[in-house]
C-alpha cells in the first residue's frame, strides 16, 4: 500500500486579516498592561511602600508598570500562540524591553493620552517585533530584535 505524506500546513503571519488580529492583540495587551498598572499600583503596592511613608512611596506608579509589563508580556505571548505566530516570545520579549520603565512617564499624563500613547506604542511594537521574528535564522532574528531595541531607546527616550 503506498504511504499518503500530507504537507503541514502554515499558520504564520502573512495575510492582512492576520496583521489586523497581531495589532487587535497588542492593543488589548496594551489596555491589560494600562489596567494592571493601576490596580497593582493602588491597591498592592501603595500600601505597601506608602504605609509607612517611605522614600520610595514616589516610585510605585513605575514599579508596577514593570510588573504589569511583565504580565502584559505573558498575555501577549499567549495571543501571538493563539494566532499561529513564528516564535511568538519574541514579540513580547522586545516590547518590554522597550517599555521598561515607561509607567513612570504615562503616569503625568492624562488617561485618554496614556491610553492611546500606550497602545500606539504596543500595536507598532507588536508588529515590528512579530515582523522581525519572521526572520528565517534565530539567532539573526534575535540579534535584529536587540539593535532595534537599543536603537529605539536610545531615540525615544533620551
């Protein structure tokens, strides 16, 4: 009897629906990040650190956006895997780098700003980083994500 191979089929990112749903992803990752941000902030760790009024009360709107980011991370991650995206750590990876410590910045600004700047910065970033990872080598890939990592720090931030 003569074997049947069936070719695997891709579900990587190349159609424009498929864009659509990477950007749809990384806006409601951004509204998570934004949500959990505040709720870490007011409810965990304010009390914490403002009890006893302590030096570093100020800094607690940045400490938990780097815990939301880093959560927002993992639920980015999940949607990227969801939508059949190639190396779908990377993404997430590259935009919390890139965001590191950007709570402190949003946290002057007025909500609808934060809200929009906070997703326009998570939907580019998303599809920057989902476009880089469609790199064929890992380690290029990977090297890629870093220059335009400290290149994008570097312009954006100082």
């Amino acid at each position: 009897m003569a074997k049947v191979y069936k070719k695997p089929s891709s579900k990587y990112i190349g159609a424009m629906y498929n864009w659509l749903f990477v950007a749809l992803s990384a806006a409601a990752t951004a509204v998570i990040v934004l949500v959990l941000n505040w709720l870490i902030s007011q409810y965990v760790l304010d009390p914490l650190l403002c009890k006893r009024m302590l030096a570093s009360c100020g800094s607690s709107y940045g400490i938990s956006g780097n815990i939301a980011a880093i959560a927002g991370g993992v639920i980015g991650t999940i949607l990227l895997l969801r939508l059949g995206v190639r190396r779908a750590v990377l993404p997430p990876i590259g935009l919390i780098v890139l965001t590191w410590d950007v709570a402190s910045l949003y946290q002057y600004l007025r909500w609808p700003e934060a809200v929009i700047s906070l997703i326009a910065i998570y939907v580019l970033g998303f599809i920057l980083f989902v476009w880089i990872s469609r790199i064929r080598s890992l380690t290029i890939a990977i090297a890629v994500s870093a220059v335009v990592v400290i290149l994008l720090r570097l312009i954006l931030f100082i």
